[in-house]
C-alpha cells in the first residue's frame, strides 16, 4: 500500500493548528481562499477535507494541544504506567482526582475537540450530496463519504468509552437552530456507531491503496471493540453506574460481540499472527507497515504530528535520561509482573525470583520493557546507585545521578521500549513511515476469545487466546473456568500494553484494584563496592481510588451552557 499522497501532507501537517486555534474547524469561507462551491464541486478539494478528519484519530499524543501530553499517551492514567517527571500529578490528575473544571491537561479538551470533528464530518456529508464533486466522480465521493462515516463512528465510539451515553448529531446546526442537547443513551450510541459502521464497511475496500486510510476490516475492527466494550460488566445494569448513559441491555450482547469479531477473523481467513523468532523481531511488527495492522497512523519526516517536532515520537519522549531521552512515563513493577515467565508460568507462582527480577521473563518483556541491564542502544541500562561512587562502581547513567535530565530519571526502574526504533542514529531521527497502531489482528482474536468464553465456548476461547500467546513463544494455555477468562485478560494486558487499552480495559471489566486504591511499586537499583546489584521494592506513590473514577466529568463550561446536559455520576 502507498502512503496518503504528498499533496495532502500539507493539511496532516497544519490542522492541530486548525483545531487549537478555530472554533469552526472548516470555517472555509473567512480562513482560507476557497468558496463552499469550490470544495465540494471538486472532488480533490473535498478530499482534503476527509484528509482532515483523519486527525480525529488516536496517536501516541493524548492531547495534541499542550505541551506535555503531546508527548505522552493514555499509559500513565493505567494500570501500566505512571507519569515520571518529578512525579508530578497534573497532566493525568490519578492522585488529585479529576473535576468538572480539571480533569488534568491530557482530558481537558477531549470534549470540545471532540466534537468540533463531528461538526467537520457532519457538514461534509450534508454538503457533499448532490454536490458537483458527487454528480463527476460518484464512486469516489462514495468512498470519501464512507471513510466520513467511518471517522464519525470512531469519533462517536472515543466519546462513549470517556463520557458514556452522549448526544447523537448526524446534522449540522444553523442559526436558527434550537442548541439545547440532551444526552442519548448509551444504547443508542452503540446502536449509531454500529449503523454507521456498517454502512462504510459496505463502501470501503478490502485494501487501502494509501497506507492509513480506512478499509472494511478497519470499519469492522472498531465494531469489534465497541460491541466488546457494550457487552462488558461496566455497563451491565446491576452495576453502578448505572441508568441511560451506562446501560446496555441486550440480551444478545456477547454473541453481537462475537460475531462482530468473527467478521475480521473470516475476512483474514483465521490466519495465523505474523511469527517472531525472538524479542527483535516482535518489536520491529510496530515499526513497519504490516498484514497484521487493521488500522494505523503514519509517520516519517512527512507526516510528523506536530510539525516535525521530533520528541513527540517515542525514541526520546520515552527512552531512559542516559540516553538523552525523558522517560515520561513509567512503567510500574505491578504491571511488570503481569509478564510471565519463559515457561509460561505467572510471577506469583513458579520461579520467578524477586532478586533477579530479570531473568527467564517472557520474550515480550525484554521486547517491551527497558530494565536494569537491558542491552539497548547498544549499552546496558543502568538504574543504579553505587554504594560508594568510584571510577570502578559509578553510579548508573540512566539513574538520579546519571547523564541527561536527571529529573526524567525513572521512579520505577522501568522506561518503555516498545514502539522505539533503535535502528536511528540519534534519538532526534525519524523512521520510515513509522505506523501508530490503533487496531490490529491480535486485539480481534482476543476480542474474540472472551466474548467465545462469555458465551460458554470455552474451546473456542482457548484456541483464539493461544494464536495470540503462541506467537509470542509462550507455551500453550490450557485453563478452564475462571483461571481462561484470567489468562485472556493478562494476555490481553501484555499483548496490547502501551497501546491505549488498559485504562478502558480495566474499566469496563470493573477491576477497581487496577484503577486506583493501590501503591505504584517500583525497584531501587544499588550497586555494592564489588559492582554486585541489589533491588529493593519499594512504593513509588499511592494512587487513590475515586467512585467516579469510571468515566470522565463533561467539562464545567458545557454544563453552563447548556442545563439540558447532564452531568456524570459522582460529579
């Protein structure tokens, strides 16, 4: 597949300037040269318009609009990570809560920017239909209108994961128009994003012919998820919160989210996942374009995020400070530990040994995870503090007292591996065509594999969940009962970690010990005269738990606007 033509990086490269800046995202007629006639009467100009939406889509910023989350994703508001400069709280709020007027810098716009593209993909495809673009080229204005309604589901479906049950818009508003909104319910959300889904998938080919443009297993992809999510235990009646914004009733729930995914898996032929031969070559499946990847961003020097503003990639937002890099997010020892080891047995069982924490873990440990002694960059990572600093024992370079920013130094032993190209030369270099995967065919086989078990198939399961476990080297899963739906849910936090799942995962399985009312544990590395090191456990800090914590506050300044949107539970 070849990339999204040259002639639209230009709109890629400006529209967070756009959406910073705008409260009309396609405020065509005042900001740019162009009449309304002159979009939609020509189909390339139309298309930059689609071009544009895509930036509704996920990347490794959270928030493309201030400075710190530009640089980091959803990692340190999970069970995975924590954010590390001087421990601060503010861009997640974990430890200070969030509120209707702060939920820290990565949340605090996610609302209004939300929406500002749902505003952009409803005009266009209000004013696309009976256009003069329509009428010359209808068949590729068909599948410029399914990719608007594929965007607008994956819009509406980020909506519903942070906010639940949100107002349904399929039109424009014009100034005569009645502003007042009520939320719809969360029911039919899913019903709209579902529908919408449908229909694209319908249009769109098998194949894009421009790498990160949607296709039909994208558009059935993030069905999968969604309905996976509606079937999930957070929006289970019984369970609180509960009422219109949180509930999904269907009796059907699971084999909807079954089907869905078994949707994906007939189109691919239920092959088997892309084989590795070891920690190297699982790593390199997320820096290059690949079968496996239903749905990704690219990246390279022409589609660089924030205009060319190369610490925003994970080589130096992520890398350990004796690198030059800022460590920004942690990864914690608790999640550490959900990586088994060699022989696929768990942490809490077997032989893991607390002493050498690093030894005999599974392949995709040393693939994601930097630690102390990790071979990276072609050096060791080194955490540690000497007992007595010396020429022979100095203390670490990727410690408090090593090279770099030392604030960046990391509070739990851990930096992030994945996603980093150690190919560069520098940290400041960039990839070629470097993907951001959104959706992939690993997430659709365990999406597969626990709604198969929520349906009693545990056969099933068991095979779906081991085409993913298999691949990366670890022996065969043969759990029953309550010991398969925990090992789905550990490959799945392993599988998928760093990637924007486990802050919804552990939501929607309700697992409050992973959301909050727990110590972040990390290791302190020291080094003895002899050069002998030592690890200590240690609580890095404790992250509160909060009733509320499920779902996201709709801002403050919305609720003043308009009575008729009512706020979350607990706010």
């Amino acid at each position: 597949m070849k990339h999204i033509e040259i002639k639209l990086a230009v709109v890629l490269l400006t529209i967070f300037t756009i959406v910073g800046c705008n409260d009309d995202i396609l405020d065509t007629e005042s900001s740019d040269s162009f009449t309304e006639d002159a979009i939609y009467g020509d189909v390339n100009q139309a298309a930059l318009v689609v071009v544009t939406s895509y930036n509704t889509t996920d990347s490794w910023a959270i928030n493309r609009s201030q400075w710190w989350t530009q640089r980091i994703g959803i990692e340190g508001a999970s069970w995975e990570a924590k954010f590390n400069f001087k421990d601060l709280d503010n861009p997640y709020k974990m430890r200070g809560g969030w509120s209707p007027s702060n939920a820290g810098l990565a949340f605090n716009n996610r609302w209004e920017t939300s929406w500002d593209y749902v505003k952009l993909i409803n005009e266009f495809l209000e004013k696309i239909e009976g256009s003069e673009a329509m009428e010359e080229n209808p068949e590729e204005v068909a599948q410029l209108k399914a990719e608007m309604q594929f965007l607008r589901a994956f819009t509406y479906f980020n909506l519903i994961k942070y906010y639940g049950g949100v107002p349904i818009l399929e039109t424009t508003f014009g100034l005569d128009d009645d502003f007042s909104l009520s939320r719809d319910s969360f029911e039919d959300c899913v019903d709209f994003i579902v529908r919408d889904l449908d229909e694209a998938a319908a249009v769109l080919p098998i194949e894009a012919s421009e790498f990160g443009r949607a296709t039909k297993l994208s558009a059935l992809a993030v069905k999968s998820r969604t309905l996976l999510y509606a079937a999930s235990d957070l929006h289970d009646p019984n369970t609180v919160p509960n009422g219109l914004y949180y509930d999904y009733s269907k009796t059907t729930k699971w084999q909807d989210a079954a089907d869905a995914a078994k949707a994906v898996i007939d189109l691919v032929g239920a092959r088997d996942l892309i084989s590795v031969a070891d920690a190297t070559e699982y790593q390199n499946l997320f820096l290059y374009q690949n079968q496996d990847i239903l749905f990704a961003r690219s990246y390279g020097s022409l589609y660089a995020e924030m205009a060319n503003d190369i610490n925003t990639l994970p080589d130096q937002a992520q890398s350990p400070n004796g690198y030059g890099g800022w460590g920004l997010c942690s990864p914690t020892l608790n999640f550490a530990l959900e990586f088994n080891m060699a022989d696929g047995t768990t942490t809490s069982a077997g032989s893991y040994d607390a002493t050498q924490p690093n030894e005999n873990r599974e392949m995709r440990y040393y693939a994601d995870l930097n630690f102390q002694g990790a071979m990276f960059r072609d050096r060791l990572v080194d955490y540690a503090l000497a007992d007595v600093p010396s020429e022979e024992t100095p203390d670490g370079l990727d410690s408090p007292n090593g090279l770099g920013n030392t604030l960046h130094s990391s509070k739990t032993g851990y930096n992030i591996r994945k996603f980093q190209d150690e190919s560069l030369s520098t940290l400041t270099s960039f990839s070629v065509d470097r993907p951001y995967i959104m959706y992939r065919l690993a997430e659709v086989y365990l999406n597969y594999a626990e709604a198969m078990y929520e349906l009693g198939d545990e056969t099933t399961a068991r095979e779906y969940v081991n085409k993913v476990s298999k691949r990366a080297l670890q022996p065969e899963i043969t759990a029953t009962g309550d010991e398969l739906l925990e090992a789905i849910k550990r490959e799945r936090r392993v599988e998928l970690c760093f990637e924007g799942h486990n802050f919804f995962d552990e939501r929607r399985w309700m697992n409050q010990d992973h959301i909050g009312g727990y110590d972040i544990k990390g290791l302190k590395w020291t080094k003895a005269v002899d050069g002998t090191l030592n690890n200590e456990e240690y609580t890095v800090v404790t992250r509160p738990w909060f009733d509320y914590r499920y779902y996201l506050p709709i801002p403050q300044t919305e609720i003043d606007k308009d009575a008729s949107l009512e706020q979350n539970y607990g706010y």
